[in-house]
C-alpha cells in the first residue's frame, strides 16, 4: 500500500452558508438576525423550499431543503428575511473569490459555486506550518476584499482537506498532518467521510462498523463483495485517510453559462429559446478567441435544486452555432423523455473539449 508523496500539501476551501452570506452582505440591517434564502415555486409566495439559511436561522431549525412554509413558521416570532435566490449575484461574488483562491496556485479546481481546492505543496515547499500561515493569509484576504466568510482545511490530499474543511465550519481552519490522519479518521461518523450517504452508511453498518476507524479493520475483500470491485477499493484507502487523486491543472477547457427560467416547465420549445440565447453568447466567446469546441452539455436544475445534466461529444470539432442549438435541443429531448416527472427550474449550456481552431474558417462562414 503506497501512501500520498511527502511533502504534498492540499487546502480545501468552502464559504459558509454562501447565499444567505452574499445576502447578509447587501442587507446588513438584517445583520445577526435570521435569513432565509429560498427557492419559490412561484404558484404563492410561500410554496418553494430552503436554499440557505443563516446561522442564527438555523438556530430555529431551519435548514436547506425544508419547505419555506415551514421555515416561515419556525422564524414566525423573529425579525427575520426572507428572499429568493438571486444566482447572478451569487454568481459574480464567487467569482471575485475564485479570482483570489487562483493566484495562489496553478493547481486549483473550483468544485462549485462556493468550494474550491488547492495544491499547496509548491508554493509552501511542502511545510505544514507554512501551510497553516498561507490559509490564514487566504481567509484573511477574502474577508478583507469580499467581506465573506469561509472555512479552510489542509491536509495531505483532497479527502483529508475536505474532512478538516467540514469540522472547521463556520470561519474555521484546520489542519491535519500526515501523522494525525488516522487520529484524525478514527471515531468519525460513517457518512463523515467523502461518498458515503445515508443508505450506504447503513449498509456498513450492517457489516458491523460505525465509524471511519472501524471501517478500517474491514477487508479489501469484504469491502469489494459489499459494493464491488471500484468502490469497495474506495472505502477500503479512504478509510485509512488515502487519497492520491491529484489536482489537475486544467486549463479554462470549458465555457458555460446558466439562467434561471421565467416559470418551471417541461416545454422544450420555451427551454429552446433560453438555450439558443446562451448558445449565441458561448459560440461568439469562443469565435473570438479562435477556439472550437467538440462537447455540449445541458444542465437542468430541477424545482427541488438537483443537477441534471447531459452530454454529447461530436466526432470532429466545431464553431457552429446551429450545430450547438441542434445537439442541446437532442440532449434536452432525451432527458425529458426519461424523467417525466422532472420540471426545469434552471437551465444551463456548457461547450467543452475547447481547442484552437487553427485559421480555418467555418465552413458556415462562406455562405454568410
Ligand atoms: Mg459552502
């Protein structure tokens, strides 16, 4: 069993309650009191669910994901605000603090809105108290330029970083070495750990285990027989806190854009007309900067907040706009098709497999 290179060094980074932060920040009469961003369903203005809440709403029980009629009743002797998610808002403060995260190092992959990783080995030369300096000066300078919170973890890998992240929460750091890691792992709750969710967690259980150390004294074998060959390989290194997947230097390889829908539907040809919008905006970016690309991927967010999302890669690559159109309206089709249940809250177009388009023109060009 090999373990993580010395001397590498990851930071996990997770702002706290990240929408409901953004709107502390533009209501800051509301400051210390409950707010609740939510999701409206537009049919009154309570039916929907809870994006985020804010610490002194979670006070009363509110939490992501609850309806906003309940919310409402648990805050209802509070002073507190309730408003819908504003995604271009969010949208535009999480890019001011990806643009910080980024300059401290090439080795960055931003996970979501609000969560990023970072390879710090280089930079800190593979020193822990460097480490510990470096996420203070990072937590520091988004405070400082943006006024939000986050909370840092670091550790050897993605995994440990991510764990140490989650118990720093909120406006915390922590920092596990290579040698607290399985200190660190040992009395962790089952689902504390990075792909374990509820039902598999039960499954553990079933195997007479309750926390990340006790998983540990199982098997490779046992494990790969429980959940087979990939995930019970999985199991078996994360619960003793190995994680080698590294941090890919990626290149801006992809372009997207995603917009929220004037009301939920199913209806394709209305989908059609947002998509089209957001394929004219990538398809010009791209023709400006003589890129192509070979990838479509649609991205629906359905009226509960899950992520949808559908891809095509084409055999050669491409600059068409119609060709992009087209390729979403089949990806679209197909998802709906197989989820009939599903209404499209968000949607979202994404071209991918970026490369120069070496001074050919579009053969569409021609018949312009
Ligand atoms: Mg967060």
């Amino acid at each position: 069993l090999s373990s993580d290179r010395p001397g590498r060094i990851v930071m996990a980074v997770d702002m706290d309650y990240f929408y409901a932060q953004c709107e502390e920040l533009r209501n800051p009469s509301f400051s210390g009191k409950p707010i609740v961003v939510g999701m409206y369903s537009g049919r009154t203005d309570i039916s929907g669910a809870v994006a985020t809440a804010n610490y002194p709403a979670r006070r009363y029980g509110v939490k992501s994901g609850i309806p906003l009629y309940r919310a409402k009743s648990m805050l209802k002797d509070t002073e507190s605000l309730f408003v819908k998610a504003d995604f271009d808002y969010y949208e535009e403060v999480s890019s001011r603090i990806m643009g910080i995260l980024r300059s401290y190092s090439k080795l960055f992959v931003q996970v979501s809105i609000d969560e990023a990783f970072l390879d710090i080995s280089g930079p800190v030369g593979g020193d822990y108290r460097k480490a510990e300096e470096l996420a203070k000066e990072v937590k520091g300078r988004i405070l400082k330029e943006t006024r939000i919170t986050c909370s840092v973890g670091v550790g050897p890998n993605k995994l440990i970083a991510k764990m140490a992240c989650d118990s720093a929460k909120p406006n915390g750091l922590f920092v596990v070495r290579p040698d607290q890691v399985e200190a660190f792992l040992k009395d962790k709750p089952l689902d504390a750990l990075y792909g374990v969710g509820g039902k598999t967690a039960e499954r553990m259980k079933e195997l007479g285990v309750k926390t990340v150390g006790e998983l540990s004294s199982l098997s490779l074998y046992t494990l790969q027989k429980e959940f087979g060959r990939k995930l019970g390989e999985y199991f078996y290194l994360a619960a003793r806190g190995i994680d080698e997947e590294p941090l890919e230097e990626k290149e801006r390889e992809q372009l997207g854009r995603m917009l929220t829908l004037k009301e939920d539907t199913r209806d394709i040809s209305q989908m059609m007309s947002s998509i089209s919008e957001m394929a004219r905006d990538l398809t010009k970016e791209l023709a400006s900067r003589s890129m192509a690309y070979r990838t479509v991927t649609v991205i629906v967010v359905d009226t509960e907040l899950l992520h949808h999302s559908r891809s095509k890669s084409l055999r050669t690559k491409e600059v068409d706009l119609e060709v992009a159109i087209q390729v979403s309206r089949e990806l679209l089709s197909e998802f709906f098709e197989q989820n009939p249940a599903v209404f499209a809250r968000r949607l979202g177009l994404t071209l991918s497999s970026l490369s120069k388009w070496e001074g050919q023109k579009p053969i569409s060009a021609y018949f312009k």
